[in-house]
C-alpha cells in the first residue's frame, strides 16, 4: 500500500485551476471569434473592391455613351441638313418638272407650232394671226352657223 499519508490540496489551488479553465476556454472563444472578423474582413474587402471597380467601370461606360450620344447628335444633325438639301432639290425638281410639262403641253398645241412657225420664219404679228386663222378653219360659233342656215332657209320657203 501506500505509505504516503493522504495530503488534501489547497483551496486556493483548486480556485486557480478553475480560474484558469474558465481563462483558458473564454481565449479560445476570443480566438474563434477573431478568425470569424478575419474572414468577414476578407470578405469585406473582396466586396469593396468589387463595388470599386463596378464604380470605376460604370464611370468608364458612362463617358463612352457620353461619346457615343454626341457622335449620334453631330451625326444626327448631318443627317438633317442631308435631308434639309434633298428635300430643297427635289421641291426644285418637282418646280421645273411642272413648269417643263407645261411648256411641253403648250409646245403641243397648234396655235403655238404656227406661232412658232411665224417667227423662226420671222414674219410679223398681223401674218401671224393671218396664219392662225388659215390654219384654224370655222371658228365661227355654231349658233350663229345655225342662225344663217334657218335664215336661208326661211328664205327659199318664202319664195316658194
């Protein structure tokens, strides 16, 4: 057996063990907590970062529609002048082709190929209306033609 006399052991002793448990398990607490903030900084910083550059790179895309916006303005405003122009020249076109069509229309007509007749053949305005009538036979108007003919003929019923 054991000689050695059974020894209790100190209070205070016993105290510090527990003291020390109880330091011992609030340090690893700390410590797990520390590692948490650790990664949540990690991760705080990735994030930060990311909206860093997602700012960064909405300014960038910002300016290029900036451009893009100013060269479509310029752009645009070409375009209206372009339009402004052709729109002059075909209200132009549209202007001269009616006035064409008309000198066409009156080049077609008889009494302007006589008239133009009588001047390339340099001849003056009285052969000119001469001409005219010439070429223009029984202009007179048909009422006072059917006049004339009731009238000759209430003429031969009278002498009969």
């Amino acid at each position: 057996m054991n000689k050695r006399p059974y020894h209790r052991q100190n209070p205070l002793y016993e105290k510090l063990k527990l003291k020390e448990k109880e330091i011992m398990t609030f340090l690893h607490n700390l410590e797990m907590e520390n590692m948490e903030a650790q990664e949540n900084k990690q991760e705080l910083k990735k994030e930060t970062h990311f909206y860093r550059n997602l700012h960064s790179r909405l300014l960038m895309e910002e300016n290029l529609i900036k451009k893009k916006l100013m060269t479509l303005q310029q752009e645009s405003k070409e375009v209206q002048a372009d339009w402004a122009i052709i729109h002059q020249c075909l209200v132009e076109l549209n202007l001269s082709g009616k006035d064409e069509q008309e000198e066409n229309s009156n080049l077609e007509t008889p009494e302007y190929q006589v008239s133009e007749t009588a001047r390339e053949l340099g001849l003056a305005t009285a052969e000119e209306d001469s001409i005219l009538q010439n070429e223009l036979p029984g202009q007179e108007a048909p009422a006072e033609h059917h006049l004339q003919h009731l009238q000759s003929s209430s003429d031969e019923s009278s002498s009969i």
